[in-house]
C-alpha cells in the first residue's frame, strides 16, 4: 500500500481487522445481528448510534447496511483504528468521529451530540478497570434518551458451568490452531503489518507512544482489576440508572448484554 491510500485500501484494512477479531470470536456476526436486532427492536430504523471505542468501524458499519437511515458517532482514542475508520467511511454524511478516552471526567464534551437512541460496544470495555467501567455505566445512562439501550457485548463469564466451558474453550483452542496453519492472522500479526506499513505510519507512533506497542506481552506479575462476570454488569448497569438489564446472547467466554434506560 503507498502512502497515499484509496477506499479499497481502507476496505482491506477493515477487513483484516474483522478476520482477525473473528479468529478469536467466531461467532462474532451473529454477534452483531443480535445486537443491531435489539437496536431496531428499541430505537427503530433511524435511530442516533453512539459507537463507543468503535475501532476500525465494524459496528456502524453493519449498522448502516441493515439500517441505512441510522445515523452514527464513533468514538475511540487509537489513532490507528481512527484512521482506517476514517478511511472507510470517508465521505459519508452519516458518521462523525470523536478521539476521546472513555477514562477521561470531560470524554462527552468531544462529541457533537450528548443524547442517543443506542449506545453499542464490543470486546473493548474489558480494558477498564472496576471503578472506572462503573463511572463509564453511569456517564453511558445519562447519554442516552428514555427508553434508549445500551449494548455491551464482551468477554463475559458464567463460573457456573465449569465442564461446559472447559469443553467449549477446548474446541476453540483446536480450531485456532488450524486457522492459524492455514495462514490467520493473530493480534501480534495484525499489529505488525500496521507497524510496516507507511500509510499507517504517524498514527502508529502515536498509537504506540499514547498506549503502548500491542505487540509488546504484558509486564509479568500485573493483575488488572477488572470484572469478568456476566452478573457484575447487570447488576452494575441497574445501580447506575438503567431500568432494566439483561443477557441477551451469548457464547463460550462471550455475551452481548442489554440495558435499556
């Protein structure tokens, strides 16, 4: 790829990140289809989407196919995954972009509107830690209109079923290391290809100077302070102001949660 990107670039960049996330989570569409299922259910077919720690846009975009009367603001502070989203979405009226921290007291000031239809996530809230995903539920319930919903699919887990997860995570374990001897790409490998690319070259600095090199392992004996059960969620997302909340799917380490406000 030259410096000087065109929309198919962007495309297979969105793309390879999509691959690459499936390779852990594949059941990732399906994923989604339940998420933007309960966004219509709720909000309609033109509702205002908050996208939040949005990524390369894998989100909205689906959003925009199924509903393409929705309007989109993506939020993230990467400025890699900014920039291929950016790219991807050029030149569409329907998204606007925000650079903000979520851990941040002042995140909401950066975006053009501070009331939503839906908020939607996925597997990018397990980065924080307790204190400040509680916060983040608590900012999210006053972002959203009455009768809006919040959808949170993340690495979530139910300690109730050892065997069954043992024997889940077993197969996943197998299937990876298939796709793996027929050429999937992992996160390190994703994050190499980033790292060699010119196009990508200033937002990979300041990517790795603002957050660190992904492809560097975490520093041995660290223990992050962050929730890993379904139930905290819920029961969180009720203490913060949502009126009701509930699993909505899930899969092996996985689950899309949903609080409506």
């Amino acid at each position: 790829m030259t410096t000087t990107s065109t929309a198919s670039d962007w495309q297979q960049w969105q793309t390879s990140w999509d691959r690459q996330q499936e390779w852990y989570m594949p059941d990732r569409e399906e994923r989604f289809r339940v998420m933007i299922d309960a966004v219509e259910a709720v909000a309609g077919r033109t509702p205002l989407v908050l996208d939040l720690a949005c990524g390369t846009g894998s989100i909205s975009d689906r959003v925009l196919r199924r509903l393409p009367g929705a309007r989109t603001v993506c939020v993230d502070i990467d400025p890699v995954l900014l920039t291929i989203a950016r790219g991807h979405f050029a030149g569409d009226e329907r998204v606007t972009f925000a650079e903000a921290d979520l851990t941040g007291p002042d995140w909401t000031e950066r975006l053009p509107v501070t009331s939503f239809d839906a908020v939607v996530t996925a597997t990018a809230l397990h980065w924080l830690d307790t204190e400040p995903l509680r916060r983040l539920y608590g900012t999210l319930a006053g972002l959203l209109r009455e009768g809006g919903v919040f959808l949170n699919a993340d690495h979530m887990y139910d300690e109730s079923a050892p065997r069954l997860n043992a024997a889940m995570n077993a197969l996943l374990t197998e299937r990876q290391a298939r796709q793996r001897r027929e050429g999937a790409l992992d996160w390190t490998d994703w994050w190499s290809r980033v790292a060699d690319n010119p196009a990508l070259a200033e937002p990979a600095a300041r990517r790795f100077a603002l957050l660190g090199d992904p492809r560097e392992p975490r520093p041995a004996g660290t223990k992050p302070d962050r929730p890993t059960a379904t139930s905290w969620h819920l029961d969180t997302l009720r203490e913060q102001g949502f009126a009701e909340a509930r699993q909505v799917w899930c899969s092996a380490g996985d689950a899309l949660v949903a609080a409506l406000r």
